[in-house]
C-alpha cells in the first residue's frame, strides 16, 4: 500500500475534517515518528502518529469505514464535543464505535434545532462543508414582524453582514398569520448564524430556527427530537458518489450490533416520548 498524505489518513481516523487536521498540523500539535509534523508529509502503515504528545491510531484506506448518521437536534445543545461549562451536546447520545469517531457536518448553534449529520469519514465530512460543493441548507424560521416583497427580495440579491455579503437562495413563505409567520428559506454556505443574521438585518426578530434540509437530505418524520437515525449502505453509497468520493466497501453491522442500536433507538425514542420526570414533592 502507498503511502498516503498526512491530513488524509488524520481525517478518515476520525479525529475532524481535513481543513481542522491541516490546522492542527500548522500549530504544530502532530508528530510523526518523534520528529514534527508538517502539510504535505506522507505516511505509511509503520508510521508513529502523535497528537500532543498521545498516540494516534490510524485507519488507512483499504480499512476504513463511511457511515453516516442524522440527527434531529433539540434546542439547548451545543455541536462541540465538549462543553467546559458542562452543557448538552450532539455527541451525547450518539452511538458508540468501535474505530474512528463520529464527525459533524457543519454545526448548529444552541438555539437552532433540526437537522445535523454525523459521518465516520473525514473525507465525506470535508467534501460535504467545503465551499466548493455549492451544497444548499435549507431552514425552516419563524419571524416576527412585518415581511414584504421588498424585503425578500433583498435577502435574495444580498445583504453586506460584518463578514460579508450575503444571501438567500430561495425564501418561501410557509405558514402563518398575523406578526408570525413561518418562512422556508435555503443558504450555500454555513457562516456562523447566518440566517438569523440575514433576517435581523432587516429588522424582523427570529424566534424559532430549525434546518430541515442539508445538501440532498431531509430530516425524516421518523426521528424524533434528540434521536438519530443512520443511513443504509444504499444510502451512503449514493451519497457519496454524488460528492464524486471514492466508492468504498459498504460497513455491514453484525446482527448482534444491530439489536444494541435498535434498543438503544427505542430506548431514545420513549425518553423522548415520556418527557422529563419530576421527582415527587417532599
């Protein structure tokens, strides 16, 4: 087997995207056989792969795996893996692996719910949020104020933010009367609160966020708040030749496995299902 880049082989073993992995690199956090990491190395299975001092364990092409999750976010969690304050996060409840780590695709911020992907491959990952995918988020919001055709038309020719100009692919109404309506609107890019900026800058409040849409996945009606779901072989296969990756040998769950997670998603979906218990009053 030939010898593969760095950041490649850093992304498909779970560790983040293949952008987070060249920056990691760049502050000088990986070591390879005792002596510094650098953009551009190449390694092999012998290689001795640190980060910070720890050793790293590597998955190579011919034994890697491309599963992917979604996920229906509920409001209050944040999308890092951990919280300094002690708070909920995505990774919470997702299930566990046997190599690699779950990577999201993108983020959500605390107060948006919906649709969030989770993947094995590092590569999907980076394919999926680089800008040159052009792959579309669509977001259902709740605003309150007046919203005219004007206004919805400037969202969609842009807006100049802090960081930036932009825009609205696409703005729907959804539903709705009086000062709340329910828009459906679809973003190229995934700028930190972008949505609810692009609404504010026109004076309207956003008062409930949620994506329903990213690239060519919904969220299913069959998962619940704060469950997931994962994709079939079919379904990650198509994905991934869409995205134009390398076809890889589909992860085939064995039977036993299979009974955990289907416990585990029932498990979810009644705590769901039952609300929060209160213990009784003294």
């Amino acid at each position: 087997m030939s010898d593969e880049k760095l950041q490649k082989v850093l992304a498909r073993s779970g560790l983040g995207s293949r952008r987070e992995m060249e920056r990691w690199i760049e502050e000088g956090r990986f070591s390879i056989d005792g002596n510094p990491a650098g953009l551009g190395d190449r390694i092999g299975p012998d290689a001795r792969v640190t980060l910070d001092g720890r050793p790293v364990k590597l998955v190579f092409e011919r034994e890697s795996q491309r599963r992917v999750l979604i996920y229906n976010k509920p409001l209050g969690e944040i999308s890092t893996r951990h919280d300094p304050e002690g708070r909920k996060t995505v990774f919470d409840h997702l299930p566990p692996l046997s190599q690699g780590r779950w990577i999201a695709i993108g983020r959500l911020d605390i107060n948006t719910t919906g649709l969030l992907l989770f993947t094995t491959d590092g590569e999907l990952a980076n394919a999926m949020m680089h800008p040159s995918a052009q792959i579309d988020r669509e977001y259902a919001v709740r605003v309150l104020g007046n919203v005219d055709e004007p206004m919805i038309e400037r969202l969609k020719e842009g807006v100049l933010l802090e960081d930036g100009m932009a825009r609205f692919t696409d703005v729907q109404f959804f539903d709705g009367e009086g000062a709340n309506k329910w828009f459906h609107c679809v973003v190229m890019e995934g700028r930190n609160r972008e949505v609810r900026r692009l609404w504010e800058s026109q004076g309207v409040q956003v008062s409930r966020l949620k994506r329903v849409r990213y690239g060519p996945l919904f969220l299913p009606s069959d998962v619940p708040v704060g469950t997931w779901k994962e994709l079939t072989v079919k379904e990650v296969a198509g994905l991934g030749k869409m995205l134009g990756l390398q076809e890889k040998k589909p992860t085939r769950l064995k039977s036993s496995e299979k009974e955990v997670l289907q416990r585990r998603y029932k498990r979810q979906r009644s705590r769901r299902e039952e609300g929060p218990r209160h213990k009784p009053k003294a």
